[in-house]
C-alpha cells in the first residue's frame, strides 16, 4: 500500500510539473488528452487508479514519455531494472501483459517495454503524436501486428518497426504465448500545441 501511495505522489508531481513547464491549464491539458477535469485534479492530488490508456494520452499531449509521468529522479549513471520489479501497466484478461521497463534520458528518449501475449489476446492502441516510432522484437513464440488495419506476422528472431502516428495493434498468435521487447522512441522536444 505504501508503495502504491508513493508511486501516487511521483506522478501527480510529474504531471503537475510537465503540465505547468508546458504552459497548459487544468482545461486545456484535459481538452488536447481526453481527460476529464474532474480526473486531473485527482490526479494531481493524488488520488484515483488512472488507466493505461489515460497515462498514454497525457504523456503524448505533455510531449513525454509515460515513464517519465511515473518515475521519481535519477539514481545514478546506470540503471537495471528486474521486470518483477516493475507492476504491469496493462494486464489482459487471459493473462497477457506490458511493463514499462524504463526511458531513456536525453532529448530524444526511448521508452523500453517487456510484453507478454497470450494466443488471441491483444492491446489495441490509439495513434500517437507524429514522430513517434516503434518495434517490436519478438524473442519467443508469434505475435500479430496490426497497423493501420493491415496485418503482419512477427515470429520469434524476428523484428518489425513502424511509424506510431496510426493505430495498431498487437495480438497473441499461435498456440503458445508470445514474449516481446517493445521500443517506443519519442521525438524530441515537445508535443505541437495544435
């Protein structure tokens, strides 16, 4: 609980300090994400359980990464990070899963996620702001690949990268599960004010 509590204020305080170094009120950040009012204010106070999707929007609109919204500072010039020490920030209903590893720094970081699918499970995601690119590194069994409503087959020992400015999808195939490493590589700067 404690833990859960702290993770919390980490990210009100990020959001809060992102939102205020972009020069965007509580309305407007809201408006450009999709997100409630009501729901930033909680958040900002931190308070409620925001959705993958929610940390998604807000991280594309502020212009940076969705860890950057959760992680606390820096702790020194080289990071390791166990995945079991790291809670899932999607978790599907047969039991697929994505943890956001960890980001880079720099102007330009790169966001690592370790991915477990399920046959026939799959995440679909909405597009993300332009500049975006992402890949997927399949390291055991099969997965779909979905963009912009085209289908593509990703085998272990095998990976694909795509512009992430188009929705797409990624989904368990074959009989066993799939393990993937995911990147999104963000571009640098912030997020256009259109």
């Amino acid at each position: 609980m404690a833990e859960t509590e702290a993770a919390l204020r980490t990210l009100a305080h990020n959001v809060r300090a992102a939102r205020t170094r972009a020069g965007l009120s509580l309305d407007e950040l809201g408006r450009r994400a999709q997100v409630s009012k009501g729901a930033l204010v909680g958040l900002e106070k931190a308070q409620g359980n925001p959705n993958f999707a929610t940390l998604v929007r807000l991280a594309d609109t502020l212009g940076i990464s969705v860890s950057a919204l959760m992680e606390g500072p820096a702790e020194g010039r080289v990071r390791i990070v166990a995945a079991d020490a790291v809670m899932p920030l999607w978790a599907g209903e047969r039991g697929s899963e994505a943890r956001l590893m960890l980001t880079t720094s720099g102007p330009a970081p790169v966001e690592v996620w370790r991915w477990r699918l399920e046959p026939g499970e799959e995440y679909p995601s909405h597009p993300h702001q332009p500049g975006v690119v992402e890949t997927v590194s399949v390291t055991a069994g099969r997965m779909t690949l979905v963009v912009d409503g085209t289908e593509h087959s990703v085998e272990a020992g095998q990976t694909a990268a795509f512009d992430g400015d188009a929705p797409h999808t990624y989904r368990g195939a074959g009989t066993g599960t799939c393990h993937l490493i995911m990147t999104v590589h963000l571009p640098p700067g912030p997020a256009s004010t259109a």
